[in-house]
C-alpha cells in the first residue's frame, strides 16, 4: 500500500486516531455527565441535611428552654 494513498496506511492510520478520539470524547462525556449527576444529588442531599439539622437543633434549643423552666418551678 502507498503511504500517503486516500486507504493508504497515513490514512488508515489518522482515521484509527480518529475513531480512538472520538471514543474517548463519548466515553469523557459519559463520566462527566456521571460526575455532574451525581454533585448535583450530593448538593440536594446536603440541602436536605442542613435543613433537618437545622429543625433539630431548633428542637433541642426549645427543649432546652422547657426543661429549664419545669426545672425552675
């Protein structure tokens, strides 16, 4: 086969590159799509946490404040 020939082995060679690097940027896109899914799931979750730590130090602080006064009186 001549080198530099359209199916020569220059050619042969550049569309393998190709086909590699156009499999590596689905496979890039695939993980990075998996990454962003799962920040965002983390994120919504940590939003959650924060909210009921917050209700349940709002809880412990009123309790606090019951168990004072009953003590109190």
């Amino acid at each position: 086969k001549s080198y530099l020939a359209d199916d020569g082995i220059i050619d042969n060679a550049q569309d393998n590159v190709n086909a590699t690097l156009k499999s590596l940027t689905k496979q890039y896109l695939s993980v990075s799509n998996s990454i962003d899914e799962t920040v965002a799931r983390y994120k919504a979750q940590f939003t959650q946490l924060d909210t009921m730590m917050s209700k349940l130090n709002n809880t412990s602080s009123y309790l606090t404040q019951q168990f004072t006064a009953m003590n109190k009186s």
